[in-house]
C-alpha cells in the first residue's frame, strides 16, 4: 500500500527494514507482482467435492418480522457428493429451501469477511433494461427462471474460488437449513461493515491514494457505464426486431386471404403464408435465448460493484493508516515541546499556560512519561496497519488477476455466442424467404 509518510523519518524499527528488504523480491517497478495460486488450491475447491444445483424455484406466502403477509420466492438448492459417485456408489442428494433474502446475507457476510476479495454478485432483484415486451415484476415466471439460473451461477461462483469456498458458513448455507442465520449472526459481521459515511470520508480525504485502485475504481465506472449502455442498445433492438418480426405474420394473414380468391395460384400463397407465420412466431423463442446472453453481461455489471468494494476498503485502510501517522506525528511534537519548554504551534493549551503560570517540572515529567508510552503504543499500532496493508495489497490485488482472466474469458465466450446466435437467426430467415421463393415458382 502507498501511503503518506505513514512511517516518521528516522524512527523506523529495525525489522520493518528488514520487512521491506524481503519484498524487494515482490516488487517490480513500484508495482506488487501477485502471488501464483497453487494448483492445489483449485483442487481442493468445494466445486470439485460436489454438484450443487438450484433445481426449481416456488411461489409461497407467508408472513414476514413485522406480521405482515408477503409474497416470496423460495429456491430449492440440491447438493450431492462426488467423492462417492467416483468410488461407484450412488450419493444421495441433499436438498434444502433458501428465499432470496438469504443469498443476500450471505452475500453481505462474504463481502465483509473478505473484504480483498471480489466477491460474485448475485442476479437482479427486479427486472431492469427490459424491452416492452418483457415483464418486469419480480414473480413473472420468466424472470423468476432466470433468477434460479443467475442464482446457481452465484453457488458455483463461491464454490469454485480459492478461497470462499472453505468458509464455513458458506457450507452450512449449502447443507444446514436450520440455524444458518443465527450462525451468520454469531459471527458480528454487521459491526465489521463500514459506514457510507465513513467511506465517503476517506475518499475525499485520503492524500497519498494507490495509483493502481484509484486506475481500478475508474476501470469498475467505465466498465458499468459500458454495460449499461450496451444493455440499453440490446433491449432498443429486441423492441424494434420483435416488431419487425411480428409484422411479417401480415404477410401470412395477407397471403391467406389472397390464396382464397385464387384458383392456381391459392396453394403457393398459402404455402408462403405459413412460412410467414412461422418467422414470425420465431422472435419470442429468439428474444428469450437473448436475455440469457443479456443475464451474462448484467453478472460482469454488477460486478464492476464488487471491484469499487474493494477500492474502498483499500481508500478506509489507507485513511487509518494515515491518521495514525498524523497522530503519532503530533504526540511526538507535544513530547518534544514539553521536553524544551519550546511551543512551535498555537494551541490553546500554550497559551493558558502564558497566562496561568507555567506546570511544574513534576507535573510536565508525568506528561512527557504519559505521551512516550503513548508513541511507542502508536508506533506498534502504525506498524501493525502498515503490515495489514501490505497484505490486503497483495491479497487484493491477487484475487484481482484472477478475476480479470475470468471475466476476459467469460465476457469472450458471451460475445462470440451472441454472435453465433444472430447468425443462426439470420440464417432461418433466408431459409423462410428461401421457402417462400421455392412456393411463389411453383404457382
């Protein structure tokens, strides 16, 4: 972590010297080379130990803390163990009711735990960039399926990473129905979490900000704003392909009517009609596919959120950081002007003193005993945050890597797929127009 002068001049231990000769190794530049994930790691991940799924999702009613009826979702998470399948045996599943609530605390749980860890977003609570077409309340059966699909892709997200996917609390979210929240709650997460307030703080106040999160901070807004807009173009076009396609079916209705008034040519127009009709019908299979290709690029939205979490973390360790600094920095002057007699700055304590009559040698003696176990308890505690900073620096910026080569790939994979996908469509409607040629020659 860089920070402002975080260490008083002249007054470094000796082992913090020998702290940063080691990761001299480690740096390269002014820049933190992140630490190899062992294979190991990937190996012993909870997504190769077991198939989790989130089968089926149910509409239920109930009532919620205030005594007041709702209207929920619940889904239903299945988990089965592999070690067993692969031995020949046939493991039993184990399956357990979850409601969307419960994903969001353990989101917040995780978020917080891990605070150097850019942890997977979950889908979208509501619809949004939806096309006309498309409801947008949370209980329509299209959305509600597509949730179950993002909410899956959540499991297998945790699972698979290095290191969520050991957290306890996380298994017992997958195996434990009973108890879990009260488990959560045991841990005091909710007293871990930052205050907006103190985060804005930090932000404005921070005076010595690592380049490379403030460049990463404006890489997760850009990459948010990309994706909105991209997803704003997507559901314009859906808007405007459905109307094309729906438009067509005029043709099959016009060629129908014609082909009633018409004695050679009836069965040809009619032929084509239903060829028309068919393209026609074709968008609503077409669009639904689209959204899941929309659901994929809305993941890597959401998760330009987690990549800023990160960044503020780092901006509240490194405001701590400072802070203490200038706080040590202030006790060693009181120290010093005491020990003189000397005052270099105004303070309303100097001039009490020039005209209540200067503290006896007794009295200024205990003070100076007082603030010399004040700094060197500060400079413990300076050196302690510089250590957790260097650490979240590197475990950050680790899980960082990992999380870039991820969404290269998968962002790669959408796209190209998207692209397959508007080909395949183009192509079905040459083969429609290729149908309706081949009825209009044989007239």
């Amino acid at each position: 972590m860089e920070s402002a002068e975080p260490e008083p001049s002249g007054s470094r231990p000796e082992e913090e010297e020998e702290d940063e000769e080691e990761d001299e190794d480690e740096e390269e530049d002014g820049a933190l080379l992140p630490p190899e994930q062992p294979a190991a790691a990937m190996e012993d991940c909870l997504a190769k130990k077991m198939e989790i799924t989130v089968s089926e999702a149910e509409k239920r009613t109930g009532r919620n803390a205030m005594n007041i009826q709702e209207t929920y979702t619940a889904y239903l998470i299945e988990t089965r163990a592999v070690e067993s399948q692969s031995e020949g045996q046939c493991a039993p599943v184990e399956s357990l009711w979850r409601r969307y609530s419960e994903f969001e605390l353990l989101r917040n749980y995780l978020s917080v735990t891990y605070p150097h860890i850019v942890v997977p977003p979950l889908p979208e609570k509501r619809a949004d960039f939806v096309w006309h077409k498309l409801s947008a309340d949370n209980m329509d059966p299209d959305f509600v399926e597509r949730r179950r699909i993002g909410l899956e892709n959540f499991l297998l997200r945790v699972a698979s990473h290095p290191v969520l996917c050991q957290d306890k609390i996380f298994y017992s979210f997958l195996t434990q129905e009973g108890g879990w929240k009260e488990m959560v709650n045991e841990t005091g997460f909710q007293l871990k979490a930052d205050s907006r307030l103190k985060a804005l703080n930090a932000t404005f106040r921070v005076k010595n900000p690592d380049k490379r999160f403030t460049e990463l901070k404006h890489y997760s807004d850009e990459l948010q704003s990309v994706i909105s807009h991209l997803l704003r173009v997507r559901a314009r076009v859906a808007d405007r392909l459905y109307g094309v396609y729906k438009v067509h079916g005029n043709y099959g209705r016009v060629f129908s009517e014609w082909s009633a008034i018409e004695k050679e040519m009836g069965d040809g127009l009619q032929s084509a009609g239903h060829h028309m009709d068919v393209y026609a019908a074709s968008i609503d299979d077409i669009l639904e596919e689209e959204e899941h290709y929309a659901d994929q690029l809305k993941e890597y939205l959401f998760y330009a959120e987690a990549l800023r979490a990160v960044c503020r973390k780092h901006e509240l360790m490194q405001y701590d950081l400072e802070m203490a600094a200038q706080d040590l920095t202030s006790k060693k002057q009181q120290c010093e002007e005491l020990a003189t007699g000397t005052v270099r700055t105004f303070s309303l304590k100097g001039m009490t003193s020039k005209l209540f009559g200067q503290e006896t040698p007794e009295q200024r003696e205990a003070k100076i005993k007082v603030l010399e176990e004040q700094i060197q308890e500060g400079e413990e505690q300076l050196k302690s945050k510089n250590l957790e900073g260097r650490d979240f620096v590197k475990s950050a910026w680790a899980d960082i890597e990992r999380f870039k080569e991820q969404k290269n790939h998968d962002l790669k994979e959408a796209l190209i797929s998207y692209a397959v996908m508007q080909i395949s469509m183009c192509k079905k409607g040459i083969q429609v127009w290729t149908n309706a040629k081949e009825c209009f020659s044989k007239m």
